[in-house]
C-alpha cells in the first residue's frame, strides 16, 4: 500500500492565513505575473508536469515573486533569507506554523504548494489562492495515500457544469481543496462543505480564509453523514468515483478512491442525494458508470434514479477496461516501465472481468426535485445522451433546458427567437437545387448539430420575435400545401427539442 504523507497537517490560523494573503498580493503572485515572469511557454510546460523551463527562465533571478514562484508554486526549497524577505509581515516561522513548510537557520523547504487559480463564471472573472500537497513533480516519486489534490482537470469540468443559481444553503460533498465550495460560495447564502479527509478539510478551510471568504462551514465525515437530516438546495460532489481493484497490492488515494467495489460510490450518491433536496433543489456529480453484461452505464444509472425526479446525464467519453486501468496507473504515477505496473494492470482487468464489465463511461449527472408543477402537465426529464464534441459553459447550457422544460409545461410560447449563435448549413449533390442535408449548428452551450427538414428550417428561420408560433406555422402550412393540423403534429416535438436545446428561446 501506498504510504500516507509525513508533511505537516495545514493550520487554518485567521491571522496568520490574513497575513500571507497580504504578503501574496504585494508579491503579486497571480496567474498572468507569473506567466509573464517565466514565458507562456515554460507556464504551459509546468502542466504538463515539467519545471525545468521555468527554473532556466528565472536562473539567477533572486527577486521576491521568483522566489516564491519557487517556493509555492514548484514546491522548491529556497534560502530562509531570500523568503522573510518575501513575506515580510507572515515571516518564515509564519509559514512553518501554517503547516506549509519546514525551516532550518538556512533553507525553508515546503510541504505544500500555493498556487493562483484563475475562474470564470456567470459572475465574472476572479483568482484564488489554492494550497494543496505536493504533488509527483516536487515531490519526485509516488504520492501518498492521504494526498490532497490541487485544482486538476476533474475539478475544472465540475466547475463549468455547475447551473449557476443564486441559492440559500449548499452542499460541497468532498471538498477536497475546497474549490467547488469556493465557487459556490460566490451565489450562496451558506456553503457546508464535507470530506473524510481532515487533511483535505484543513487545505480546503486555509483556502478559504487566504481568500477572504467567510460562509463556508466545514464538516468531517463520509457522504451524507455529516448533513444527516438537512436540505440543499444546491448539491454539488467530485466525489473519488474512480473505480480501482479492491485488493491488498492495489494503492487506494483518498482524493480518487472511495473504497467501494466498481461504480458502487456514484450508485450511493445518486440514490441517497435526492433525500437532501429542498423542492426545486439540484444535485451535480461527476462520475464513473460501468457497461456489464450487456446493460449499458447509463441504463443503470437511470435504474438508480426514481421516475418522479429530473435526470439528465452527459456521458463525456467512454473507455475499455484496458484504458481504463492504463489511465488511473499512470495517474498514480507508475508506467509501464516500472516493475509495479503488470502486477497493476492484471489487478485491474481482473476486477473488471470479474463483474464482466464491457465499458467504463465518464461524465455530468444532474438529478432534480421538481417543483410543484401538476405532474400530468409536468413530466420529469429523463435524458441520457452521449456529448463528444468540445463543450462550453456547460452549466449555462444545463439551466437553459432545466428552464426551457419548466416553461415547456405550459406549452410552446406563443413567439420564438433563434440564439444568436446558431448557424445553419446546407448540403448539396453536384448539379442539385435543392439540399440533401440541412443542418443547424449551435456555437456554445453543448454545440450540438441537429439535421432538420425544409420545413423546420424555415419555421426556425421566421423566427424573429415578431410573428407568433401560429402564424408561422399557418404560413408554412401555406407554402407546403399540407394541413395545418398534420404540420403542427409534426413540427410540435422537435420545436420542444430545440427550445430545451437551447436553440430557439422564448420570445419578449
């Protein structure tokens, strides 16, 4: 087994974590000083787990926002001279009572990174600090069990599929960090924000005070416990929902592993989620779902789901077993040059050919108590679909439809608009008038492409917000010589489907 960290347990002080955000935001150690400071090129370097550009670009540079770049950012000891001069009001014995590094008459060694965050969200644009572990780069090996992950791709994709509601109360369920609590905090009232980790709840509460946010709550323990009897209105999880071999040789990571057999994490959570909902409330997870026995994931996933509630599910991709295990090897830091690696991947592919599981596919799960809208007018959403194409401002494109829908219960609104960045193509055979394919073509949101017929082009087309939905459609009627009853019939589903799409709105 992997061992557990020998690093010091962060210490949220407020007046100590007031002092170093001070000392920080004179340095200026922000995302953009930084990158200018070392070169886009080394910056973008540093993601892909290399320092070495950064450290010949700043060579011989003793500045202040160097040596912290140092310091925080690569995780680096530094002399203890050059870093009291750089946090002249938190001082060195500061930072080692912070819990973030270690000190002798000479050098300061730290336990753990700090590094700028930037977000964008339906607020605007803003930076936090992020203190985390250190991570394979600083620390040149392996990580242990109890690490605590920074800001990495999963928190980032939950970040963007967030729907962004102005809430009272809300859930942040392993909080790893803290960053989802972060940004829910900027739209709520109160956040509770959990983890099984006191590790992980100690960085996420030091985030906090360096950024000066104050209505966060943090809680110790697993899932739900911690809230037990309580409602959100808001629930938001990246929880460890990777799927790794139950067996003694297997390393099991506190910030991915839940410690469950196969999917069983993100089965507990969808099911037991719904019972913390207030009326209205949402619920949003990533996750993992296996493919077994010839049922695909998102047909279980639905299964856990009761029919009275609102589902939708974006699968983002989907691998095979050998992928799969390849993946979360490597993420661990073992390669296949490395001795431990085959004995890994056996366990791997065993576990999985011991459930028969075919696929493992990865995505958003959005579940929601609807509100009180009469049921037979009001029929939940239950949508499963698979979205591979590049996405963006996912949770913008997630409250259009959860509104569209509600909307939709009373009927088609009586006048349309076409988005403002959807396009249409057509397709035609060399020496044809008339095309074989129409497409319309969404730019943001989930950038689908829907294939519709001349009709359905046109009537998107007309829609301007100064004709009515009837008017339109009698005019088509007209133009196609069809009645206007075996027209709307027709056109009526696919209208629904493009206002949930978000590819016509409802007009003033």
């Amino acid at each position: 087994m992997t061992a557990v960290s020998d690093t010091p347990v962060p210490v949220p002080d407020p007046l100590g974590s007031a002092a170093l955000a001070a000392d920080l935001d004179e340095a200026d150690l922000r995302s953009e000083p930084l990158r200018r400071l070392w070169g886009e090129e080394a910056d973008d370097a540093l993601a892909r787990g290399m320092r070495e550009p950064i450290l010949r670009a700043i060579a011989g540079d003793s500045g202040v926002l160097a040596t912290l770049g140092r310091l925080l950012v690569l995780g680096m000891s530094q002399p203890r001279v050059a870093v009291a001069d750089a946090l002249p009001r938190l001082g060195v014995d500061g930072l080692v009572a912070l819990g973030l590094a270690r000190a002798d008459a000479e050098t300061v060694t730290p336990t753990a990174l700090l590094r700028p965050q930037s977000f964008v969200d339906a607020d605007g644009v803003g930076e936090w600090w992020i203190a985390s572990d250190l991570d394979e780069v600083a620390l040149d090996g392996a990580l242990p069990a109890d690490h605590v992950l920074g800001v990495g791709g999963a928190s980032r994709t939950l970040a963007e599929t967030i729907v962004p509601l102005e809430v009272d109360r809300a859930l942040d369920l392993g909080t790893g960090c803290g960053i989802q609590a972060l940004l829910v905090a900027r739209r709520a009232g109160t956040v509770i924000a959990t983890d099984i980790s006191a590790r992980a709840l100690a960085f996420a509460e030091l985030n906090a005070r360096l950024n000066g946010v104050s209505n966060i709550e943090f809680r110790h323990g697993s899932m739900f416990e911690p809230v037990e009897g309580e409602a959100f209105d808001l629930i938001v999880s990246n929880p460890p929902f990777v799927i790794t071999p139950r067996v003694g040789d297997v390393p099991a990571y506190e910030y991915r592993d839940g410690g469950l057999v196969g999917d069983a994490l993100v089965e507990q959570f969808v099911r037991t989620a719904p019972a913390f909902l207030t009326v209205g409330g949402i619920a949003q997870l990533l996750g993992n779902w296996e493919s077994r026995d010839g049922v695909t994931g998102l047909a279980r996933l639905d299964a856990w789901v009761p029919g009275d509630l609102d589902l939708w599910v974006i699968e983002r991709e989907q691998l095979t077993p050998l992928g799969y295990a390849e993946l979360w090897i490597r993420d661990g830091g073992t390669t296949p040059r490395d001795p431990e690696f085959t004995p890994l991947l056996t366990a791997w592919l065993d576990d999985f050919a011991a459930r028969r599981v075919t696929s493992i596919g990865f995505g958003y799960v959005l579940i929601r108590r609807p509100s009180t809208i009469p049921e037979a007018v009001h029929a939940p959403i239950r949508r499963r679909e698979a979205v591979r194409q590049p996405v963006a401002n996912v949770g913008a494109a997630l409250a259009t439809g959860l509104a569209a829908h509600d909307l939709l219960a009373g009927g088609v609104p009586a006048t349309l608009v076409t988005a403002s960045d959807v396009t249409e193509a057509r397709h035609l055979l060399p020496g044809d008038d008339d095309p074989s394919v129409i497409e319309l073509r969404q730019g943001g949101g989930l950038a689908r492409t829907v294939n519709v017929d001349p009709a359905l082009a046109a009537f998107v087309g007309a829609c301007d917000g100064e004709l009515t939905v009837g008017q339109i459609v009698a005019a088509l009627a007209d133009l196609f010589d069809v009645p206007l009853a075996d027209l709307w019939a027709d056109l009526e589903p696919r209208i629904r489907a493009l206002v949930f799409d978000g590819l016509l709105a409802p007009g003033e």
